[in-house]
C-alpha cells in the first residue's frame, strides 16, 4: 500500500466539504496554495462560477479532477420525466469532459417524489428498473463523448430518496449487465461511509478490480450520528478503518486519490475553510 504519511500527493478534496466556506474559484485557489493536486466539484458549485471560467482556473493551476460529481437521479413516473432525467444527465456527461474529469459520479436516485418528500410510489424494483435503463442509456451517451461513469452505491439509509443501488455487490452487477467486457467505460465509487458496514466489503472490492475501481471517496462515521446526510466526521474521528479499506483498494489495483467528502453542518461547515483543509492534509497522512 502507498505511503501517504510523508506527503499528501494523492489527497483530493470533494468541493462539497467547502461549500459553504468558499464558492468554487475560491476553493481552487486555496487548493492550489496547498500544493493538493485534485478536486471532485458538483454541479451546482461549477455552474455558480460558470463552466468555462472552472476549466480556465484549473488549466491555470495545475488542479486536475479525481471526479465530478454529480448524475444519475433516473427513476420518474412519466416519460416526459425520464426523458429529461436523460436529458440532464448528458448535460452533465458534457461538462465533466469540459473539465476532463476522470469520471461522472452516479447517485441513481430512489423512489421518484421521495427527495422532495412526495414519494410517487412504493415499488422499489421499479425504481432500481428506472436506474438500470437510465444507466444503459446514458453510458451510450457517455462512451460516445468517452467520460467513465461511476456508480456509487449509497447506504441504505439513502435507498428511498437518493439511491436505490446500496451495496457495492448491486452495483458490480450492474456494471457487469451493462459493459460485460469490462471497458472502463463504467465502473464504481467507493465511499467508505457507504460501504464500511458491509460484510463483503472486501470480496466485492476485489471483484470488481481494477477497471471498475474509478473514485475512492473517504470521511468517517461518527458515533452517534445526529443527521442522516449532514453529519459525516473527519477521517480519525469516528469507527471506519479507511487504511483497511484503502488497503483492499489498492489490493485490487486502484491507484489513484482518496478524495475526502465530508458534509457537516454542526462542525467543518462552521470552521475557517483554511482550516478544514489543513485538517484534510494532516489526515489524510495520519488517518487513511
Ligand atoms: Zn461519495
């Protein structure tokens, strides 16, 4: 396994952890002032700056992407609402090529309504059903443009309203139906505050090796956890073993950046963004 506690080469930093410290150009900057050479923005982060204006403040520093974050969100009701789903989710295969980002991250979505809290129904399969075409349709979309897509498979806590695809096992037999010969053109990503609690983490690690290993997203688990999706910890400060999961990850040959996504409202929200990645740097060496 790679020795990280001397440098922090292969740190990147999912812009989410900064978003409310820092709009996008700003979070470039203080990356680049780091010498940390990778971010994974969303959408919404490089729209408020603007497309072109993110491309041009990464080609002037340096900065590459290790993902961008995010597609998917396919299941609908009708086909006016699946066709735009589509529709949103080439957009967003388009700019992660703008931006030469390494893959399009995947957050499939759960039962459609559910995120706004009208849930359409209460048919799971059909909503997976959903996922299953709307991947297949927009891989099509994404080899064509040659953008990887990652699938990441979310706790089930997250399976009504955000993602219906929940161990990486599910997601490795998707990958499997949709590109049987193993391209690269999809693949996972692996979120350790995701997957950590899963019994065959490490089989399906292995499993899906290489090729499919596209993003390797890392946080901890607090104890307790006071909020479902804004209360994700520090590496070292809560009870997952990411050197044991970066372990297996490197096992099956991953080699690239352990991006640290961390959303916080009661703790690294609230602090000096400096700071926050002051704190990403010393943990990453010490903690993962
Ligand atoms: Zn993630």
């Amino acid at each position: 396994m790679r020795d990280f506690s001397g440098d922090h080469r292969w740190l990147s930093i999912n812009t989410a952890t900064l978003r409310v410290q820092w709009p996008l150009d700003r979070i470039i900057d203080e990356c680049a002032q780091r010498g940390i050479r990778a971010i994974s923005p969303w959408r919404d982060q490089v729209a408020a700056v603007g497309l072109h204006v993110v491309a041009q403040r990464l080609r002037d520093t340096g900065i590459e992407l290790s993902g961008y974050c995010r597609g998917g969100m396919f299941p609908a009701t009708t086909p006016e609402a699946r066709q735009r789903a589509l529709a949103d989710n080439r957009r967003a295969v388009d700019e992660a090529k703008t931006l030469n980002a390494p893959c399009l991250v995947l957050v499939v979505g759960g039962l459609p309504g559910a995120l706004d809290g009208t849930p359409a129904h209460k048919n799971i399969a059909a909503a997976r059903s959903d996922v299953r075409d709307g991947i297949a349709a927009t891989l099509a979309y994404a080899r064509s443009v040659g953008v990887p897509l990652a699938i990441e498979p979310l706790h089930p806590m997250y399976a009504a309203d955000r993602a219906c695809v929940n161990t990486l096992e599910q997601a490795l037999d998707l990958c499997d139906e949709l590109d049987p010969e193993r391209s690269g053109a999809l693949g996972v990503a692996v979120d350790v505050y995701h997957v950590w609690w899963d019994p065959k983490l490490q089989a399906q690690i292995a499993r899906a090796g290489r090729p499919r290993l596209l993003a390797f997203h890392v946080c901890d688990w607090l104890v307790p956890t006071r909020d479902l999706l804004t209360d994700r910890g520090m590496m070292g400060d809560g009870v997952i073993d990411v050197p044991q999961i970066r372990r297996w990850m490197e096992d099956a040959g991953f080699s690239g950046y352990s991006e640290v996504e961390i959303f916080s409202s009661e703790n690294w929200w609230k602090r000096d963004g400096g700071e926050v990645l002051d704190v990403c740097i010393a943990r990453h060496r010490s903690a993962v």
